[in-house]
C-alpha cells in the first residue's frame, strides 16, 4: 500500500488524496479520537518488563550500551507530555495551569506513598520479624529507623529520599529501593514549573523562542556528550539534577512545539519512519560513554525525535476508545515497581522472567484501577474550581478552525487530553 493510501486508511478519511498530503498534526489530531492514553499505557507496561530483567536479575537492562527499553519508554511519556501540557500552559493562566498538574500528580503520589509504606512494607517487615510482630505488632514496625512515617515524609515533595522502609530490603536486592520509578515524577513536574515559567514571561505566545530554549539546551547536551573530558565530569553523584534535566528539558520542550508549531508540522506516515531511524541511530552512533544507565549517551540526543512518531500513532491508530475516560497509565507507573520488589521477595523470579513478568502485570492492575477510581478521577473533578484569575486564549497560529483544538475544556473527555506524560 503507498504512503498515500496508507495515510487516508489509518486515518479513516474521506478526503482526497491531494487533501491527506497538504495534512498537518493540528488538523489531523482530534482532542475526542486519539490513542495517546493507549500509548501511555503501552509506555507504562513497557517500563515492568524492562524493571523485570534487572530486579529479578533475569539479563541487564542495557541495551547495546546505550539505553534501556524503560528509559526509552520514559523518553516518550516526557515528549508526549510535552505536546498535551503545552495546550493547557496555552490556555490557562499560570495559576490555573499549576493547579491542574499539581492535582494530576500529587493526591495520586502521596496515596502512593502511603500504600507502599503501610502495605508493601509491612507485609515484608511482619514476614522478616514475626517474633517481634507478634510482641507488639504494628507499633514496633512505625517505631523503626528509617520507618514507614519517615518513608512517607520524606518523599512527599516528589523527591523521596528515603529509598527502603524499616529495613525490608536487604542489599542483596538489586537496587534496595521500594519505588524506583517515581524519581521521574520530580523531573516531569520540574517541566511543567518551565513551561510554567516560559508562559508566565510571554515566551508561550513566540514559539521561535521556545524553539531556541530548547536547541539551546540540547546543545549542551550534545557538546557534553560528544565532548569526552566533558562527558567524564559529569556523573550521577556530583550532577545528577542537572544531567536529567539536560536530557528530559529538550525531550519535553521538542514536544511542546510540536503543539506550538501544529499548523506547520506536516501529518506524515514517511516523516514518522524518518523520525523513528534517527532514534535507532543514537544506538549505534560512537558518542558518550557506554553501559552505565545514568549517563550521558547517543541515545539521550536521538530521544529528541521519538516524540513524533508517537504522536503520529497517537492520531492514527484506531485505538481511542482505550483509556479515554478512565487512564490507568499512570497508576501501572507507580505501583509497578513495589509489586515487583514483593514479587521477588516471594521467590516469584525463580520461575523465570516471563512468569515473574506477566504476575508482575496482573497484580499491579488492582492498584491501577483502584488508583484512578478511589484517588485520580476525584482529584481531576477539582481542576474546574473557579479561580479569582481569569483564564487566557491560547496563541493563535493558524486561521484554519481545524487547527484549534482544545486539550483542557470542559468535556468530560478531559482526563484524556488534559494528563500527564509518566502514566503516568
């Protein structure tokens, strides 16, 4: 089938041919029939089995050197996120938007930190001690060093400091963390302060000069990875902060122009498979050093370029009926990893990585659901509270109405325009 053909049929249009070619993603994108929350669930569901093979010690997560099919994931949640968030930063007053991602994120989190505190971490707790559960129970499990109340304390500001409760995870374990998966929240939410920030300066209604902040800094991301005594001096313990936002910034920033640049960027099957080989060759291409995971390499560059192709899936393929109102992306992201550490603790992993797998998916699945529906779905009812800030209208950058779509209005549809990039 040729590109032409191939473009109307997953779009299922009626137009003509010579109307498909002219296509861009602003008209293309429908806010009501996308299959971005299916792509953020895939995202998600991607992160388990890549956390699998080094939790459960299966093979190393790394991939010729270079990445890991959960970063990689990760990599798209930001870009994704880049794209929807941007509308809302558009749209809204800053206060307004601050509010929506702050509900979105938060109430979700905490809820998590508490559950992994007072249920992960105690099952295993009253497993390792039962002599000293039976003689005082609960009590002696909170009065613990590094205890559940310091647990929950100590992460609440996205940043959890504390990585193990009360001794539950031994060194042995890979990585003796009971989350290991939230640390992207803090950079994500660190995103929507910058976009927060670039629309509160009127910096939003120029996009050429969103687009210069973002080659800005994936200049020195590229200067730094390229350059080898550069790239040594950068390392996860003395830069941590700066590296991951000189990875995600460009990442979220390349999708927040997507958005601004809507009525430019062309709807394109071919652009899309351009797109995806840039991405595979950060895989090959001799830049950054190899193997370590928190490092700089080619593939944090080509990231850049994977956004689109998501967004082209998002818009054509016929799966928009997953998760349009209820998104269980990003309580999969959260609870992922404390059910794959209990899953270990249990001996699941002996049975091999696809069955330690596939458990793994099938029990975070109750806390997904319950997450949406007892925390996330209630929380997101408050982002219409009325605010004594009046809204403002996004920039216009075309004049074709079909190139004006909402991604925070008042349908109830909104959760699936209106998320967030990790699950997230």
């Amino acid at each position: 089938m040729g590109h032409r053909q191939m473009t109307r049929a997953a779009g299922s249009r009626t137009e003509p041919a010579h109307a498909a070619d002219r296509a861009v993603i602003g008209a293309s994108f429908s806010p009501r029939r996308n299959s971005i929350n299916f792509l953020r669930l895939v995202l998600a569901l991607a992160v388990v089995f890549s956390h699998s093979l080094a939790i459960g010690a299966f093979h190393s997560e790394i991939f010729l050197g270079k990445t890991t099919l959960g970063t990689t994931a990760v990599y798209g949640f930001f870009g994704l996120s880049g794209f929807l968030i941007a509308g809302s930063a558009s749209r809204n007053h800053v206060g307004r938007y601050l509010w929506q991602r702050f509900l979105r994120i938060f109430p979700a989190f905490w809820v998590c930190l508490v559950v992994t505190a007072s249920f992960f971490g105690a099952i295993v707790w009253y497993h390792a001690n039962p002599a000293l559960a039976r003689r005082c129970g609960i009590s002696c499990y909170v009065r613990e060093p590094a205890g559940p109340v310091g647990y929950v304390l100590h992460g609440l500001w996205l940043q959890v400091h504390q990585s193990t409760i009360a001794h539950t995870l031994p060194l042995g374990y890979f990585r003796p963390v009971w989350n290991g998966s939230l640390w992207t929240l803090y950079f994500e939410f660190l995103c929507y302060l910058l976009l927060a920030a670039v629309s509160l300066i009127g910096l939003l209604r120029h996009r050429l000069a969103v687009a210069i902040l973002a080659g800005a800094v994936w200049l020195a991301e590229i200067i730094i990875t390229t350059v080898p005594s550069w790239n040594q001096a950068f390392s996860p313990s003395d830069n941590w902060d700066v590296m991951k936002m000189l990875t995600f910034v460009p990442i979220f920033l390349g999708g927040s122009l997507l958005y601004l640049y809507r009525d430019k960027v062309p709807d394109s099957g071919w652009l899309a498979w351009g797109c995806t080989g840039l991405v595979l060759l950060g895989l090959v291409l001799p830049v950054g050093r190899s193997a370590p995971t928190f490092t700089f390499t080619s593939m944090d560059l080509t990231a850049v370029f994977l956004t689109y192709p998501l967004l082209w899936l998002g818009i054509h393929l016929p799966l928009h009926k997953v998760g349009a109102r209820n998104d269980y992306s990003y309580g999969v992201y959260i609870y992922a990893y404390p059910v794959q550490q209990l899953l270990l603790i249990w001996g699941v992993s002996r049975w091999g990585y696809w069955p330690y797998t596939f458990l793994a998916v099938a029990a975070v699945i109750p806390f997904a659901v319950a997450s949406w529906w007892a925390i996330e779905k209630h929380a997101l009812k408050l982002k219409h509270l009325r605010w004594p800030l009046s809204t403002k209208p996004g920039p216009r950058v075309a004049e074709d109405p079909r190139n004006e779509f909402a991604l925070s209005s008042g349908h109830t549809g909104d959760v699936k325009r209106d998320n967030v990039g990790l699950g997230r």
